[in-house]
C-alpha cells in the first residue's frame, strides 16, 4: 500500500465485498499487521461507518448499516436520486449495467434503514427509449409510495389529474387499481396495473399521480400478457395488443389512454405503412397498421385544428375517420392555408416582397 489513505480505502473495499472477515483475513489482503487493521478500522469509525467487531476465536470485521449516510453525507432524497439513476442507468446504452448493479449495492450496504426501505420499493423497469431529455418532471415522494405499492402488492388509490389544462384540480373520485410495474419511457415515468372495474390494463403517467393513503388490502397479481411489463406497455403505445400484434379493433381499450389525455381526440387513416411514421408519433398516441399499407392513427390535442394540423404535418395523404369536428377542422385549416398561399410575402411591416 501506498499510504495510510489507500489502505484504508482498500480495507472498506474489502468489507463492502464480503460480510464478515477475519482479522487475519484482512491483515493477509493489506499485506500489514493485525495491529494496523485495527488501527484502520479506528479510523472508519470515525469517518462515520459502523464496522462491528466480531468476538470469537479469531475475531473479525463486519461493515453494519449506521444511522448516517458516510463518509459523502447525502440526505435522504439525495440517496434516493442516486438508487433512482442508477436503476435506470442500463437504459442509457452504455454498458455500465453490471458496474450500475454493484453500485447500488455498495451504496445500499451502508444506508440506515429508513433508506434502505425507500431504495428496496423502487424498481423500475426501463423500456426502449427510456433515457430522453424529461418531458416531466415526478416528485419522488410519488414514484417511491407508487414503487411501495408495487412491491408489497397492495392496492393503490390515487388522484389524476387531467392532461388538460394544466394544473387543473383533480374533482373525480379516487382510482383504485392493482399496480404491477413502474416503467421509465421516454422522459416518462408511467405505472402499468390492472383496473378491476375496466377489467383490463391501464397506463398511468406518474407526474399526474396524487396517492392517498395506503390501503393496506393485498391482491394477488396477475401475470403480465406477455410475460414482460416493458414490452407489453411498449405494444400498447404502438396501438398493438398483449402478443405485439396489431390491435385491428381500434376499440376503446386502445385509445382510452389517448381520450384521457387530451380534450380533442380524433382518428384517421394515413394512406402509408405504420413503420414510415412510427418514429414522429407521440407517445399518447395510438398507431395501428391496416396491412394493405395504410395505417391508423388516433391522437389527441388542445384543439380540433391544431389536431388538424398534426396530422398533416406527417406529409401523407390521410382520410379522416372521425368525429365531424376534426373533418371540420381539416377543412377550416386547409382554406387557412390556400389562402396564404394565394396572397404575395408581406414582411410585417406592409412593404410586400418582390
């Protein structure tokens, strides 16, 4: 060792790895006396860990969770954002998923047990996409009592708000549902539970999310269709059912999501395969594909011309299947259109372009 300083950290390196050592054990690895061990182990001590002497024969070492966080002094939410990132760092396409693990784990090793608790509820399943700029911001005081729920399988009431406006008050009754997973999407966190009442899966975007107090009632889960949370979530914002194939229904189940979400949902028929517009289609929307290369496309807006305008922003032809009020609106936008066309530049400031 180069110094008292890298032995000491090769010492806590040591105890993080392995529960209990000798102190033989230690002194053989640091390549020191048993008498230096304990002096190092003096030292933790007072940098803040808890490293318990263990009595016997041979005595020995154990690194116990203390009441603070050592020796970086993070508070509570601080642990919490570092348990958070790292479980969704194998998402990033880096390959830090087997490091991302081991880090959890050492951070976890030395947490109090108020912590421990909340870290232990999180689990977070990353979908395809899942590291993009945050469209939203989700107070982890929400994602750790939803996580909570999760993992002790028990019932969950919430509040949720409406898409639209923003920050309007939430004035409907509670939900209840069976949560099953929560999911990391495109900037999004979003729970996936089953709602006895629909009999059937729903999506709940986790920034709209007020939970009540916990229930407490346990239920018994049911198996995901599939198998995999993130890819049955996945199919359902690409409009497919529970085998990934096209949902060619076009029913309630697959645009609930989308009418919960925005005040103006309409539907047409884009005259192109779903994979040629796949990747500019939002994540609220519902994309199906017809098979005979025209695809179906249910989305939603703040209103009937801008929905309109989306819609002829992917550059397709498109055939509008409903309601009326978007047909109107197709029509109100393209007379809006053809007759900019039809005038000469004006600059703003009344001089006209040559």
């Amino acid at each position: 060792m180069s110094g008292p300083s890298s032995r000491m950290l090769a010492l806590l390196s040591l105890l993080q790895v392995r529960r209990e050592w000798t102190g033989d054990e230690l002194a053989d690895r640091l390549t020191v006396s048993p008498r230096t061990v304990r002096r190092d182990v003096d030292r933790l001590r007072e940098l803040g860990y808890h490293v318990d002497a263990l009595r016997g024969p041979a005595g020995g070492y154990r690194l116990s969770a203390g009441s603070d966080l050592p020796p970086l002094l993070f508070d509570d939410d601080q642990a919490v954002a570092i348990a958070l990132a790292l479980a969704v760092a194998p998402a990033s396409g880096a390959d830090i998923a087997e490091a991302a693990v081991r880090a959890l784990t050492t951070v976890r090793q030395v947490m109090p047990s108020r912590l421990r608790h909340r870290v232990d509820a999180v689990e977070v399943v990353a979908t395809p996409g899942a590291v993009v700029a945050p469209a939203v911001v989700v107070d982890p005081a929400v994602l750790v009592a939803v996580s909570e729920a999760v993992r002790t399988r028990t019932v969950l009431r919430f509040g949720y708000a409406p898409a639209w406006p923003p920050g309007a008050e939430d004035d409907r009754p509670p939900r209840r549902v069976d949560p099953h997973a929560v999911l990391a999407r495109h900037g999004r966190w979003y729970l996936l539970a089953w709602v006895p009442e629909a009999a059937d899966w729903r999506t709940y975007r986790l920034d709209r999310m007020s939970p009540r107090a916990a229930t407490g009632l346990p239920f018994v889960p049911r198996p995901v269709p599939g198998g995999d949370a993130a890819a049955f979530v996945d199919a359902r914002f690409r409009g497919a059912d529970a085998t990934g194939g096209a949902d060619a229904t076009g029913g309630a189940d697959a645009t609930a999501g989308v009418a919960s979400a925005w005040p103006c949902v309409g539907t047409v028929v884009l005259r192109t395969p779903a994979r040629t517009v796949a990747p500019f289609v939002a994540d609220d929307a519902v994309l199906q594909d017809l098979g005979d290369g025209t695809s179906r496309l249910t989305a939603g807006s703040w209103s009937w011309r801008a929905l309109a305008a989306l819609v002829a922003g992917f550059d397709v032809d498109f055939v509008v299947s409903g309601p009326e009020a978007l047909r109107d609106a197709v029509g109100q936008v393209s007379d809006r259109l053809g007759a900019a066309a039809a005038h000469p530049t004006d600059d703003g400031g009344g001089r006209v372009g040559q």
